[in-house]
C-alpha cells in the first residue's frame, strides 16, 4: 500500500489481487516476498485458474486433457511445494505466528491430524481466502467511492479510534460502522453468487422428494436481496448491521451450517484491516466518465481497465458522467 504514494492512479482489480495473494502468503504461510513465495504463488494461480473454471464446475471428469485432470495435477505440485515449505519450517524451527506455523504445532500434538490434512486445511484456507478477500476488497472500495457521506462517517470513526496508527486485535471490536462496510459489502456484492452443494441423504424440500447425490445450487446473490429479509435491499446502507445479529442462513458470503467457511472470521477482519489501514493513508476516487460496469460468472469484479484516483487522506470525489451496468445492482436514487 506505501508504493501508492507514487502513483496517481492505479487499477482496481491486478492491485487488489496482488494485495491479496501477498497478505495469504504472509499471514497463513509466512512468506516475506522471495523466490519461494513467488513460486507458490504461481502454483496457487495455476490451480485458481483451473478449480475456478465454468469447464471445471460443469464437467469434473479424470480424462486426459480435461480441465479436471489439469487441476489435479496443479494440485500435486502446489502439495509438493507447501509439503517442502512444511519441511523447511520444521528445520528452521516453528516460532512464527502464521497459520501454517501453528497448524504444524497443532500436528506435533495431535498424531490424528495428518500431513495431508494439515496440507488441505492450509490450502484451503488460501484458496478461500484469495479471490474473496480480492473481490471483497474490490467492490468495499468502489461502493465507498460511490458513496462519500458513508466514507466520511467511517473515516471520523477510524481516525476517532486510531489517531493514526495501523489496527491491532483490539480495535477490531471498537469499529462497528467500518464492520458495518464490509458487511454489507459482502451482502450487496458477495464474493460468490452462487455455492454448489450435494445431498448426502435423501430429502423433501416445498413438497419435492429429492434423492442422495442431489446437486444443490443456492446463491447468496437472491437470499442477502430478499425484501423480507432486508428493507431497500438495493442500497448500501452499512448502519443496518449496527447492533443487529443476523439470522442463519439469512447472511451466506461464506455458505452456512457445517459447511461453513473456516476462514469467515479471518477474512472479515482481513478486510476490516485492510481499509482501516487505506483509508487513513489515501483517499481513492473513480476518474470521471468513467465506464463502472460489474462483471464475473462468480463473484463480482470491476471490469479490466477501471481506475481510482489516488489523493490525499479524506473523502473521495464522486465522479461526473459515470456510466455502467453498476446501476443494475446498485440502488442510487435519492
């Protein structure tokens, strides 16, 4: 973020991604940028590529030259590096505070969380974590350039409560509008539109009988729009969740029941740092006539070749003559 201070303007989506990918390498694996993190980051692309592909969703099949295929032998080689990364912790000793590093001290404790395990749960939290956390921050940036009242509360909020100073723990709790921000982010925009799941057992659902191996598609785009859940489910309003806990199954960002997302509470609080941290450094507005269209079969994007302006710390200008798609799932009347 400190490299922003020479530059005018910058896209929004290779920025963030690139921000999002150093962040998971650091805080789950350890990684300082080097050779080594470059090299797992590019493996980590290599499978997002793949694993997130219409042709990998639709048609999972172990054939050669299939997509499926592909992934799993993108997967192996992302294994054998993570596996070497474990091993290299191991002889250097285990005295860092990412997650891996206390993921391999809970193995030492536990004989019945295996290496393979203790692989998938890290990869899988950085493969949750990457593209979310990327489009997250993404769509939290541009809702706040579309709206500059709410970006001055939250700001008044932050500097009231850091004076300066990057968040810590402790601060997290005492941000309840900037929580508000990128929960209603993930509400308005969330970083999947729709989850896919299987039945493992037999079921009935508004009066249809329904076998095990079912496919099951629910989209948390429909359900964080219903009217019945949320009044002017359009707009961005962040002070809805102000002292409001909300229902299960009502609030699905990060897919809900057992199949939660594990790394739902690390990736809000990621965000949550993350723009307490920007927004005292920068203010961040859309250029004017500029073309704000949303995009993406899974999760929403700013379209290649969208630019913010990057100023002094304060609230953004909104910008004249903006057109777009974004008024299709953006409410900005008056």
């Amino acid at each position: 973020i400190a490299s922003w201070d020479k530059r005018e303007t910058m896209e929004i989506v290779p920025e963030f991604m690139n921000l999002a990918v150093s962040m998971g390498l650091k805080t789950l694996m350890g990684l300082d940028p080097s050779p080594a993190a470059d090299k797992v980051k590019a493996l980590f692309e290599e499978m997002f590529a793949l694993v997130f592909s219409l042709t990998y969703a639709f048609f999972p099949v172990d054939l050669p030259g299939t997509t499926y295929r592909k992934a799993g032998i993108a997967t192996q080689k992302l294994s054998a590096a993570v596996t070497e990364l474990i091993a290299q912790k191991r002889r250097e000793g285990v005295d860092g505070d990412d997650i891996l590093s206390q993921l391999i001290k809970r193995q030492d404790e536990n004989p019945d969380f295996t290496l393979p395990d203790l692989i998938g749960t890290v990869t899988g939290l950085f493969r949750g974590m990457y593209p979310n956390v990327a489009s997250a921050l993404s769509c939290i940036i541009t809702l706040l350039a579309l709206h500059p009242k709410i970006t001055e509360e939250v700001l008044q909020e932050i500097n009231d409560r850091l004076q300066g100073r990057n968040p810590g723990p402790e601060d997290l709790d005492h941000l309840p509008l900037l929580e508000g921000v990128v929960m209603e982010a993930l509400r308005l925009l969330p970083p999947a539109y729709w989850l896919i799941r299987i039945s493992r057992a037999p079921y009935t659902l508004g009066g249809h009988e329904f076998p095990t191996g079912t496919n099951v598609l629910l989209s948390p785009f429909v359900t964080q729009r219903m009217p019945e859940l949320y009044p002017e489910p359009d707009r961005f309003i962040p002070r809805r969740w102000i002292g409001v806990q909300h229902q299960p199954f009502t609030f699905i960002p990060f897919a809900g029941g057992i199949r939660h997302c594990l790394g739902s509470v690390y990736n809000l609080h990621l965000c949550m740092s993350v723009m307490a941290t920007m927004l005292q450094r920068y203010s961040l507005s859309l250029l004017p006539n500029t073309q704000l269209d949303l995009v993406g079969s899974r999760r929403a994007f700013p379209k290649d070749g969208t630019l913010l302006k990057i100023g002094r710390p304060g609230v953004p200008v909104l910008p004249a003559n903006l057109t777009g798609n974004y008024t299709r799932l953006i409410n900005m009347n008056a």
